[in-house]
C-alpha cells in the first residue's frame, strides 16, 4: 500500500510542479498582453494629439500641413489614415474631395488599392471602405472586382463605397448582383442604387434592355428613383407577358405616384388575369386618392384576399365616395368583401 502511495506522490508532484508553471506563464502571457495593448493604445492616442492638429488644416486646404503629413514615418501611416477619415463617415460635402487629396499627397490612396489584394478579408474590407469614404473615383474598377470577393464582409464594404462614389456606370452591376445575394446584402445594394439618384435610371434602363429578365428587380430600384423617366418605361412594362414584371411595375408606380394616362391604365389593370397585378394596380390607384376609382374598387372587395385587401385599403383613401361603397358593401351580403368593408369602414369611422 505504501509503495502504491509512494508511486501516486511521485506522479502527481511533477504534474502539479507543470501545471502550476503553465499556470505562471499564461497569467504572465496575460499581463504582458495587456501591458502591450495598453501602450499601443497610449501610443497611438500620443500619435493621434499630435498629427489631429495638421490633419485639420490639411482639411481645409493647407498645403503645409499636407506636407508635414506626407513626410510623417510610415509606422505613423495608420494613426494619420484613422485621423482622415473618422469626419467622413458624417460629413458629406466638399470635404470628401479635400480628404482624397490628403490621402493622394500622403500615399494612403496608394496603400488602400493594394490592401485590396491582401489576404486578410478584414483588411480588404477597410480598404474598400476607406476609398469610398474619400470617393476615389479612380478605384471604382477595383471596387467593382471587389463586388465578387469571397468574403461576405468585403463585397458588402464595396457595394457601400460605390454607392457612395455615386457612379452611376455601375448600377447595371450592382443591379445584375441582386438575385445572387442575402437579404442583408440586396438591402445595401438597393440603398447604394438610391444614393446614386436619377442618373442612375438610364443606365438601368440600358440594362433591362439587354437584360429584360431583370425588370422586376429594376422596377424595384426604380420606385426609389422615380423621376419621369422611370414613370415611362415602369407604364410600359405593365403590359409585360410576365406577371411578376407587370406587379412589379404597378408597385412602383403606386411609389412614385400615376398621372392621367396612368391612372386609366390601373383601372383596366384591376381586371388582370393574376391575382397579384390586381392587387398592385389597386395599391396604385388607392394611392391616386381619385374618387372616380370607388366603383372599379368596390368590385374587387370579393376578388381574392389579396386584391380585396387592397381594395378596401384604397377605397377608404379616396374620400367621401369610397366609404360610401364600404358602407354600401358592409350592409350587404355575407362574404370576404362585407367583412373587409366593416373592419374598413369601422377605421375610417374611428378616424
């Protein structure tokens, strides 16, 4: 029993005499990692105080300042690179072209377009970002390669930027992208075609030419953009052999708003073949407020749910006529139509 003892203490002493010493030295692993963090952040803080003033003047235009920025020592290059560009991320402006000149004269453009084949998706991801925030137009080719990056992260910081340079050339890209991407990433692609406004309509309209299979997509960005341009080609898009297209298009049209000529093809409309171009056009012409539209409305408060849903949604936004026809529906027969025009008429009346 004593040699077993023995033998047991003489196992378990090395083991505990290791296991305290591993102990040691990862508590000192900890120690001298956070004294290392720490005085890179003081650093980097003593760093940021010093060249905050020059990069001010930079910013307004001073030329000297922009020169003592360039001649700064390239370790100081990602502390000068932070000062640039923290204002730019909510000040939009002239400020952004007199950033990408500081960033030109400083090598920072230089750095950030060949960060952009570095392995490591986080630093491509700022690359990316950091040229859309001084909008380099000069790397919109690269950032469009960067929209087929593997990394989710990197193609997201992409998209951002050129919606953020606002090229318009490119939105037949990002628009071509929609259908492939998550909804997190259609959602950034939409919002970087809205930023780039109007003129983005004719190159997205040269795009459903070549491409009509994307019409659907475009009616989406369109009704975003609107302008008189969209208003044409979406009213001619609702009379497309697809269904889907022919929704699609009533939906903008009910964003951006229906003219004359629009209104009276929405009517026609409400008698589509597919349940869910009725329901659009009914969105559209609810949205019109025109009291003409009661009795074309009110005919389609027993269609399918999602037309009569509509239906009775847009007859109680065009006045004093449309709650007539709920009203007159509510008191009629039992059906999908009575019960939509009560709970409809019931709101209106609450109103």
């Amino acid at each position: 029993m004593l040699s077993i003892a023995s033998a047991f203490r003489d196992a378990l002493v090395p083991f505990l005499i290791a296991g305290t010493t591993a102990l040691v030295a990862m508590l000192a692993a900890l120690v001298i990692q956070r004294i290392v963090r720490q005085a890179r952040i003081v650093w980097r803080d003593r760093a940021a105080f010093r060249y905050q003033p020059d990069m001010d003047g930079a910013l307004a235009g001073d030329d000297q300042a922009i020169e003592r920025l360039r001649r700064a020592p390239r370790r100081h290059r990602g502390v000068i690179a932070e000062l640039l560009l923290r204002p730019l991320a909510f000040v939009k402006g002239d400020i952004s072209q007199r950033a990408r000149a500081v960033a030109d004269h400083t090598g920072l453009l230089d750095r950030w377009r060949g960060d952009l084949d570095q392995p490591g998706w986080w630093v491509r991801a700022e690359a990316a970002l950091a040229l859309g925030l001084v909008h380099d137009r000069d790397s919109i080719a690269l950032l469009t390669r960067a929209l087929d990056d593997s990394h989710q992260q990197v193609r997201a910081a992409a998209v951002d930027s050129l919606g953020r340079i606002g090229d318009a050339s490119v939105a037949p890209l990002l628009l071509a992208r929609l259908p492939q991407q998550a909804r997190n990433e259609r959602t950034r692609i939409v919002e970087a075609l809205r930023r780039m406004g109007g003129e983005a309509i004719t190159p997205l309209l040269e795009h459903t030419r070549h491409h009509p299979a994307d019409r659907a997509l475009a009616a989406e960005v369109l009704a975003l953009l609107g302008g008189s341009d969209a208003v044409t080609a979406l009213l001619d898009w609702t009379t497309d052999d697809r269904a889907a297209v022919r929704a699609a298009a009533w939906r903008a049209l009910a964003t951006i708003g229906i003219d004359n000529r629009a209104f009276y093809h929405a009517l026609r409309a409400l008698t589509d073949d597919d349940a869910e171009v009725r329901a659009a056009a009914a969105l559209a012409v609810g949205r019109s407020g025109r009291p003409e539209s009661a009795s074309y409305l009110a005919a389609r408060l027993d269609d399918e749910w999602v037309v009569a849903a509509q239906a009775a949604r847009a007859l109680s936004r065009v006045g004093a006529s449309g709650l007539a026809a709920l009203q007159q529906r509510a008191d009629g027969a039992e059906g999908l139509g009575r019960d939509l025009a009560r709970q409809l008429a019931w709101e209106a009346a609450r109103r």
